[in-house]
C-alpha cells in the first residue's frame, strides 16, 4: 500500500540523538538512521526526501525537543487553486500544537 506524500520533515542533527525512535514509528517507512556519525558520535536520523504522510508520530514520539519538524502541506479548496504548478503551502506542526495548546 503506497501512502499519498503530504508533507516533509526536517531533522537538526545537532539535536539529534540518534535514539532511532522515529524510525521504527514512523508509518510510511521514510526516515533512517544515516550511516555517518555526526559531530556528537552518534547516527543522526534523516528524511529520505519523498513519501512523508504528515502524521507527525515521528515529531510526538522523538525525546528531544526542536530535532524534528514535521511540515504539511496545505491544500486550497479547489475553488480557489489557481493551477496544478503553484506550490503547495506549509503548516508546521509545532507551530500549530502551540497555537491550540
């Protein structure tokens, strides 16, 4: 079953603890722990660049705060889309977790 991308994560590897709890959470399977260590001697998760739903288990679920943003793209209703090439708008979810906190 082939998941729609809805989104994209960013990972800071400097916050990163290289613990590899959003990798195994993450649904749709698109993180990994990279095979370079970083600057704090451990494997940094990545984003694999495609396949991301959105669902920010891997944001709820990583024990340090700031090291991974989860984005979503906003769709317009289809009233108000101008064309199929404009770019989808972004929501961050820390952003909106603060907003209804």
């Amino acid at each position: 079953m082939s998941l729609q991308a809805r989104g994209f994560v960013t990972i800071d590897e400097d916050e990163c603890k290289g613990c590899g709890l959003c990798v195994d959470a993450c649904p749709p399977g698109c993180l990994h722990l990279a095979p370079a260590l970083s600057a704090y001697g451990v494997h940094p998760a990545t984003y694999d660049g495609e396949g991301c739903t959105g669902c920010g288990i891997c944001f709820y679920c990583c024990p340090e705060p700031g090291a991974i943003t989860v984005y979503l793209y906003a769709v317009a209703p289809k009233r108000e889309q101008a064309t199929k090439g404009d770019p989808p708008a972004k929501v961050n979810l820390e952003e909106e977790a603060a907003v209804h906190a």
